[in-house]
C-alpha cells in the first residue's frame, strides 16, 4: 500500500474508533441520566459545572455552544431534580451564579466508577509522552468540536431560512 493510502487508511480507521467510543460514551452517560432523572445533556451541563465550578449562565453556554435560552432550560430542570442551584453575587446582586449541590451530585457520580477504573488501566499503559500526545489530542478535538458546533447552528439556521422562504410561484398574485 503506497504511503498516501496508508494514512488515508489510517485516516479512516482513527475516525470510525473515535466515533465507536463517542457513540458508548453518549450510551454510558445515557444510562446515568436516566437513573438520575434528567436529560442526557442535562447531564453533560452539570458535568462542565462539575468541571469548571460556579459560573454564569452565560459561561455555561460559551462552554457547551448552547444558546442561552437552552441553558435556561437545562438551569431550570437541573435546579428542580436538585442537582444545582442559583446564587446572587453578593457584590453584583444582578449576576447569578449557578453551582451544582455536591451531596446531590455525588450520588451519581458513583456510577461512573467503572468507566473510570476503565480508562485509568487504559492510561495506565501509556508512557508520559504519549499521556501528552493524548491530553493535547483531547484539548485541541474539544475546540474542533466546539467550532464544528456553531458552523452546524448555521447550516441548520441556513436550512431553515430556506424551508420557510416562500415558494416560487406559490405566493398570492
């Protein structure tokens, strides 16, 4: 097999597994929302205010590429099942805050346990250079994602624009 094909090969078979474990992961977080009682990603918001701490709606939104509409919704039901709460900033009484009830949280956070034991024996394969090359690979497909989320809201929004446009012809004369 000539160089090119290889990587074009190589190419291909790096997509198809990334989509597989993109696919469980979803699956897997799937499953723990449905034993928590909330969306899948609802679920995914929570754990950017797990990762990240307190924020604003706003920063919330920037993160996940939601509009903040959305995530007054997401607010609205994580807040109801128990799982964040809102908090004015004492020095800005207009600026909300929203952080996630630990002792609520924890309570799911223990069904990831085994997908955690998991990639730790998988990571633990790996040398630090190779740890580096993985964490660098992770941080850069989080960006690319998130850049191919807003040019997803456009082609959508584009879409849109085009099945609510009049018909030609089919307008009143």
């Amino acid at each position: 097999m000539s160089r090119p094909k290889a990587r074009v090969a190589l190419l291909q078979e790096l997509e198809e597994a990334m989509r597989r474990t993109s696919a469980q992961g979803v699956l897997f977080g799937q499953t723990v929302a449905n034993v928590a009682g909330i969306s899948g990603s609802d679920l995914d918001c929570m754990d950017f205010l797990n990762l990240e701490g307190r924020m604003t709606a706003g920063r919330l939104a920037e993160l996940t590429g939601l509009t903040t509409g959305a995530i007054t919704g997401v607010i609205d039901r994580l807040e109801k099942a128990g799982f964040v709460r809102r908090e004015r900033d004492e020095a800005d009484r207009r600026k909300v805050f929203i952080m996630i009830v630990p002792e609520n949280v924890a309570k799911i956070g223990r069904l990831y346990v085994p997908m955690q034991e998991a990639m730790h024996k998988v990571w633990s394969t790996y040398s630090d250079a190779e740890l580096q090359l993985l964490l660098r690979f992770a941080k850069e497909g989080y960006k690319a994602s998130l850049e191919a989320a807003e040019a997803l809201k456009k082609l959508v929004g584009a879409e849109a624009g085009k099945s609510s446009a009049p018909k030609k012809g089919k307008g009143r004369r």
